[in-house]
C-alpha cells in the first residue's frame, strides 16, 4: 500500500512536520521529504489532488518520475 496521500494529508491538513510524518507513518524522514518536494514542484493544490487515490497521485506526477520515490509500498 502506498502512503502518497497520507503524507500529504498530514501535511497540509494537520500542518505535521516531516519527521512527525515519518514517525506517523513508519518511514523515513527523507522518503516524506522526497515526496513533499514533489508535491511542491508540481504546482498542485491539496484541494486537487484530495479526492484521488495514490496510484491516480502517481499517475498525475511529474513527467520526470526518475525522482519521485518509490519506496513507500508497505
């Protein structure tokens, strides 16, 4: 299972830092890190992305995916 839309969730809902994420979540700070920034980069809203599961997340990702974690599968 991939944890894409609850690390953004606890970001941008419970406004969570990175490392709390982590620990939330049982992954590392890096990982959480990694996929903030990509969020970032893709110039999405929270709001656009909420309704979407994490296979449709990573769908919509950057055309560079070279970068994009992929480690999150549990």
């Amino acid at each position: 299972m991939f944890k894409i839309k609850e690390i953004l969730r606890l970001k941008c809902e419970a406004k969570l830092s990175n490392r709390k994420i982590a620990r939330a979540l049982n992954i590392s700070h890096s990982v959480v890190n990694d996929y903030i920034k990509e969020f970032k980069n893709s110039n999405k809203k929270y709001e656009d992305i909420a309704s979407l599961n994490d296979k449709e997340i990573l769908y919509n990702a950057p055309k560079n995916q070279d970068n994009f974690p992929k480690d999150l599968i549990s």
